[in-house]
C-alpha cells in the first residue's frame, strides 16, 4: 500500500511526515524552506517515495476562526492541488500539534532550544498520526 505524506506548513519552515506502508504510524523527514523551490522539492520527495495522498495541515485559532496561518496554508493547499494533480491533496485540523509536538520533544530529552529544527516535522507526525488514527476508526 502507497504511503501518505504530511505536511506542516509554517512561515518559515514545512513539516513533513510520511506514514509507513500499512498506514499505522507516521514519521518525520526534514523539513523543507518555504521558498520559491517548495514545490519543486515536494516534487522530488514524492519520487523517492510511494505517496497516494498528501495531507496538508490546516491551523485555525482555537475558536475556529482562521488566522493569518490559515490563509497561507490555504494558499499551499490550493497551489499543491494544481501543481501535484492528479496525486488527491486534502487539507486536515491541525489545531494544537505543535504544543503536543513540543512536549514530545522534552520528553524525548530535548532542550528547548534543540525544538527549533525538529518541531515542524515533529507537528506533521502528530498531525498525520491523528489523521492515520481516524481513519482506522471509521
């Protein structure tokens, strides 16, 4: 079975998470820079791996309303849908993954200031694994 990868997108940084065959647990990759060659290097890890579905993680404020994070990742969203079509894009509530990320991470043993290069792909594990965990629910 294909893969799915996870996407984390930040202002300056994207997460990424990728699921192992059997869909049951996610796991980090580098993140990339939000830059102009993005796409291009979705584009090149999506041929080194077996993806069928890519999740986009969508952050809204608690209350639900959307933010300035909101629009940006809705621009993503979109932009992927164009550019990686006909590979299906879906966009996923990532509300509080990276608190949960970050708790991770010291209770891994990481100091605060090592968070800095692991948290946005470490926010796209826990968004992918809550997406995986739902998925076998229904």
């Amino acid at each position: 079975m294909a893969r799915i990868m996870a996407l984390d997108p930040g202002t300056k940084r994207c997460g990424i998470a990728i699921s192992d065959s059997s869909r049951t647990m996610a796991f980090p990759r580098p993140a990339l820079a939000v830059n102009e060659d993005l796409i291009f290097e979705l584009r090149r890890f999506l041929e080194e791996e077996t993806v069928d579905l890519i999740v986009v993680g969508r952050p809204v404020a608690l209350s639900g309303n959307e933010t300035a994070s909101t629009i940006s990742a809705d621009e993503l969203y979109r932009q992927l849908c164009v550019e990686l079509s006909p590979l299906p894009v879906l966009q996923w509530d990532e509300r509080l993954t990276t608190t949960q990320a970050q708790r991770s991470l010291t209770n891994a043993g990481l100091k605060v200031r090592q968070h800095r290069q692991k948290i946005d792909s470490a926010a796209a594990v826990v968004m992918l694994q809550n997406y995986l965990d739902g998925q076998r629910v229904e």
